[in-house]
C-alpha cells in the first residue's frame, strides 16, 4: 500500500520549486547524516532558497554549510514561549515555501503550521515506533540511508554519502 504522507506533493507537484523549508528536528549526529541529502538537494535546485528550521544546538554543524541558506532557530524547553512560538511560526509561513522536507517522523503538524502543505516526509510507518515486532527495514540501514529516501519524489538521488562540515575563515583563525 503507498504511503500517504506525501499526498499533497504526489497530487499537485509545484511546476517550480523556489524554497524549500527543511524540518531538521534531530539530534546533532542525525544533523550531520542528513548533510549529504542536502547537498544533493542545493545541486537539484541551484537557485531555490533552502532555509532549515533547527535546534540551536545544532547550528554548529550546518552554520557555514554552502548549501543552506538560511538557518532558522527552533525554540528550545529554555527559551520556549508560546508566544514567540506562534510569531515565529507565522514568520515562517509568511515565506510560503514551495516544499517542505520533514527529516523526522511524525513532524507533520509543524509543516502545516509553517504553511507548507506540500511535504515530503520520513516514511517510518507509526505502528513500527509502537509494537516491538514485525517489519523494520529502516532499522536495518545506516541513518544517512535512511534519510536519502525522503526526496525520492523530487527525483533526487543522494550519489554520496560523504558527510558535510564547513568551517570559515575566522573558525580556522580561532584554532
């Protein structure tokens, strides 16, 4: 049976794609394994704006990366108000991105309020997080892996799977 999670794309594919938000709601290691999908992403779409929505724990990891163009920092249980919250969120869907690209399950609910409601999401059914049985093949596979497939739709192949840290100038200073 196909997935559904990604209905509103398979249904009204955008003739252009000018901006696409990244949901990169992951821990820092997870962060980094999606470099390569991104980078796949930047060579399929050389002039569309890609901005990723993150922790800001994890900004070290993509802030001086070519690919993205914008970073987008997610409130943490510290600076978390709802207020700010719900500003930002209205910021967010302001922009009106062409796509969405959910890196982590069940994230859908963040997509639709940034008003992308053309998505492209992890498909990890939600019974495979629940019951401790029956088929997991992306338990069987390495991460970067994993999130490679999310784009399939757009029909991208991630060829590598090099991951991707940048420094600048003044990081190479510092050390």
């Amino acid at each position: 049976m196909p997935s559904m999670l990604n209905f509103a794309y398979r249904l009204f594919p955008p003739r252009q794609v000018k901006s696409i938000l990244l949901i990169l709601m992951l821990p820092i290691g997870d962060t980094l394994f999606v470099t390569p999908t991104v980078r796949a992403l930047r060579r399929r779409f050389p002039d569309a704006h890609i901005a990723a929505l993150v922790f800001p724990t994890n900004v070290g990891v993509l802030y001086a990366n070519e690919d993205i163009d914008e970073l987008i920092l997610h409130p943490t249980a510290e600076t978390f108000r709802l207020a700010d919250f719900v500003r930002l969120l209205r910021a967010i869907r302001r922009r009106r991105f062409t796509i969405s690209i959910e890196f982590r399950p069940y994230i859908w609910w963040l997509s639709v309020a940034c008003g992308a409601w053309r998505r492209l999401a992890l498909d990890i059914p939600v019974y495979q997080w629940f019951l401790p049985f029956g088929a997991r093949p992306w338990k069987h596979r390495h991460a970067i892996t994993s999130y490679a497939t999310v784009p399939r739709l757009l029909g991208l192949h991630v060829d590598s799977s090099r991951l991707i840290v940048r420094t600048t100038d003044a990081d190479r200073e510092a050390t």
